[in-house]
C-alpha cells in the first residue's frame, strides 16, 4: 500500500504501540492527545504472554522485563475460612509462560521513550471530539469545531470512553458496570506477600481485595504494589463519608497482612476510583476511522487482557496495513485478524466478572464450592492458564506475530542460579 497519513487519537498503550509499527512500516504518522503532556492514568497492570509478544516484536521486551515484576500464578482465597477458591498458575499450560505486572507508568514510559526515538510526531493538549469523512480524506475536529488534522486514515485510540466511538454508527454505547474498584500504588519493600503472584482476598462476591506486585517505573525507583478493592460506584461517597479508619479496618479485618499497606494511606486522595464500561464495536471500523484498545471493545479488568488486546488490535492493523492492497481490504483484514480472539474474551470477561463482582450468594457459592473443585480436575487447569495467558485461541498468527520463546527466560534463569 501507498504510503498513508495516519492520525493516531489517544496516546495510551494503543495509540503508541500502533503508531510505533505505522511510522515503522513507513507511513506518516502524528498523535493526538488531550492531555498536556502525555501520561499515564491509574495503578498497575498484569502483561500477558500476548501483549508481551508485541512488546518484543516492538524491539521492548527487554525495557519492559526490566521494569516489571515476573507473576506465575493468580491465588484467590476466602477471607474469613482462608480456603483457596482461585488457583491459576502459567505453568499448567505448556510453553513456559508467565506473566508480567508492571506500573503503568512502567508501560507508558517503554512505548512513549520508543515514540520519541523513532520521531513520532506528538500533538498535545488536543481534545477531539469528532471525525468527519470528507472525499478521501477524514478530517479530525477538537472540541469547539476546529479543525486540527486531515488524514487517510484516523485511529481511534481514545479508550473506553472515546468520543469518536461513541459517535460512531459500528459503536454501541458503552454500558457501565456497577461495580468499580479502588486502586492505589504503594511502597512494595516490606509487607507479608507473594512476590510472584496476583493474590486476592474475597468476601463472597461483594467484596474482593487484591495486591499485585508492579516492579518499578524507572530503573533505579523502588519496586511498588498494586493494591485494590472493589466496590459498587453507587457506594463510594457512602464509604467516604465513614471515613478512612472505618474503610482500613474492614480491610484489616478480612486481610491482617495488610497492614502495612494500609498504614501507607493517609489519604482519600492516594486512592483513583476506576470505573468499568462494557462495549464491542462491530465492525471495528467505519469509512476512515478504525478502532483500537478500549475504544474497540472495553470491558472489566477481571481477565486482566485490556492493554494486552490493545496491543495485539496494533500489531494486527499494522500488519493488515502491510499485506493488503488498499484501504477499505486493510481494514476488514484488520476486523477479521481480531474478531474471534476479541468477541471470545468479550464473552469470557463478561461471565467471569459476577463471580467476583456482584451482589449475588448464590453465584459467590456456586464459585467457592463448585468451580473450585472443578478447576482442579485436569484439563481445567491448563484451560484456565489460557485463558489467563490470552492464548486460549491463537491471537499471534492472525496478527502477523510469532509468540516469543519463554524457554529461553527459564534457561536464563536456571543458568543463573
Ligand atoms: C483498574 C484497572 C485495572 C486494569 N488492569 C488491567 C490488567 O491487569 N491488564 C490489562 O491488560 N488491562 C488492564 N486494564 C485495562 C487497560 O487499562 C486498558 O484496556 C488499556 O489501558 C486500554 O488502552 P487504550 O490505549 O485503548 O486506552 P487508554 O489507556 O484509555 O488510553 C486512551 C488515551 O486517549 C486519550 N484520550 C481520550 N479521549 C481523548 C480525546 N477526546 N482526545 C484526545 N485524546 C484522548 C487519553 O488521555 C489516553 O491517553 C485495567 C483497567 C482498569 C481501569
């Protein structure tokens, strides 16, 4: 294909992953961000197999490994009997697998360092608000009207909440979720937990609390930990108005362990309250505009894929890009690389989440005693593996991508012990 001008909207991991392989492959590529100066927004994140894949195909691994902190198993317990409930370990599926927690920050600074090197135009402090397709040209507007780029194609990278997509007739509104949860990113140095793994304490399904270990955003920061509990929206100014003590020592209570934790939070303020919304975008494109991340399809971050689709939705419209002879073939080549692995994890997020999500007992009980049990009897463990690693069905081919070898990380690792 000809060389394009492309408009990137959104510089999260989306917008910059894309705009890495666009400009690589040779077009002209800019970015458009509303914020002043680009950054990331919220705590921690667990990469998977798949979304590192493209980190690697991106020349990033290494940066990335650097800063993140190596998870091999997702643990789950009842917080009052102790009982385990979920027990995921990479390791049940063969391959080598594992995955990588990493502060956004970690992420944002890997591919926008890369962005920068590479030469990638970014415009800041640009908040679009609609795309208008004029000849063969789509034309970006901020939001008082004024036009601010034309391109051959526009990107919409813009998350969740994207204004493009929700202007878009191939983009159902987005249905927000009732339940969100509290994030906060603290001091990782001391403190009782697994190291390696993504551990979480429940109270039926009302209640989940949950510690993930992040690495570090620079090289030479302090290694930190995600920390999280979930709640209904409905409920935060309730739980406010109680006050902090009161909210540490329900905390305390059903997880003594982290206390240490706790005592780092002096202050409402060092808690961001993420929001969850629904959405599938289909086709996940319309005349000049296609979408990617979140915009495309967003959904809870119970399987922890988000980013990692985001990443792979970049590599696979890239490629389409390079193998297709024309525009409108690129992008239905893009739509049909995606859509299996997307409407499956669409689907799977969306059954998981009332497990631990939700008002109900009954579904609660039905986790705790039933899928318990069952997801030890084999082959549910590796099943599960997949479906936490992202490769329950194969998301590399379609996107031009071979899965990175995670033998050699083991090799390395016994040849160093
Ligand atoms: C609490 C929480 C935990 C999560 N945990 C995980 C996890 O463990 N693993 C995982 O893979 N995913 C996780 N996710 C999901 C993940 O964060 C998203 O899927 C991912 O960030 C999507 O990337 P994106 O680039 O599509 O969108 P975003 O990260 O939302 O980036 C969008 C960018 O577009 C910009 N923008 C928005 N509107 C405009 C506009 N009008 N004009 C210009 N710029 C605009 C924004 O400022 C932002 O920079 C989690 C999400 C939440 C909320």
């Amino acid at each position: 294909m000809k060389q394009l001008d492309i408009g990137v909207a959104g510089a999260g991991p989306a917008g910059l992953a894309a705009a890495l392989f666009l400009s690589r492959a040779g077009h002209r590529v800019e970015i458009l961000e509303r914020f002043e100066a680009p950054a990331p927004v919220g705590s921690g994140l667990l990469m998977q197999p798949t979304g590192l894949t493209v980190l690697a195909a991106l020349g990033l691994f290494e940066t990335i490994q650097s800063l993140g902190s190596r998870i091999d198993r997702l643990h789950g317990a009842d917080a009052t009997s102790g009982r385990t409930v979920l027990d995921v370990r990479y390791d049940a599926a063969p391959g080598g697998r594992y995955g990588l927690a990493v502060q956004r920050a970690a992420l944002f600074n890997t591919l926008h360092d890369a962005v920068v090197v590479d030469g990638i135009r970014i415009r800041t402090g640009v908040n679009l608000a609609s795309v208008e397709t004029r000849g063969d040209r789509a034309v970006l507007k901020n939001a008082e009207g004024v036009e601010v780029g034309d391109y051959d194609l526009v990107i919409d990278a813009s998350g969740a909440r994207s204004v493009l997509a929700a202007k878009s007739v191939t983009a159902p509104a987005i249905r927000e979720m009732t339940y969100g949860a509290f994030w906060a990113t603290l001091d990782g140095q001391g403190g009782a937990y697994d190291r390696r793994a993504l551990s979480q304490r429940y109270d039926k399904a009302k209640v989940m609390i949950g510690l993930l270990p992040t690495g570090r955003a620079q090289v030479g920061e302090p290694h930190r930990v995600a920390f999280f509990w979930s709640l209904k929206v409905g409920d935060v100014d309730e739980v406010k108005a109680a006050g902090l003590d009161r909210w540490k020592t329900i905390i305390r209570n059903y997880w003594p362990d982290c206390v240490s934790f706790l005592d780092q939070i002096e202050d409402w303020d060092q808690l961001t309250l993420a929001r969850y919304a629904h959405r599938t975008a289909q086709p996940p494109f319309s005349e000049r505009l296609v979408f990617i991340g979140d915009s495309a399809h967003s959904t809870s971050p119970q399987l922890g894929q988000g980013a990692n689709m985001a990443l792979l939705d970049a590599a696979a419209l890239s490629h389409a890009l390079v193998s297709c002879a024309d525009l409108p073939s690129a992008l239905a080549a893009y739509a049909r690389a995606r859509r299996n692995h997307v409407r499956l994890f669409q689907l799977l997020s969306l059954a998981f989440t009332p497990f631990y999500q939700s008002d109900s007992s009954v579904i609660a009980w039905v986790r705790d005693r039933l899928v318990s049990t069952i997801a030890k009897v084999p082959p549910m463990p590796a099943l599960l593996a997949s479906i936490v690693a992202g490769t329950l069905i194969d998301p590399f081919g379609p996107a031009g991508l071979t899965e990175r070898k995670w033998q050699e990380d083991l090799s390395l690792l016994s040849g160093m012990a």
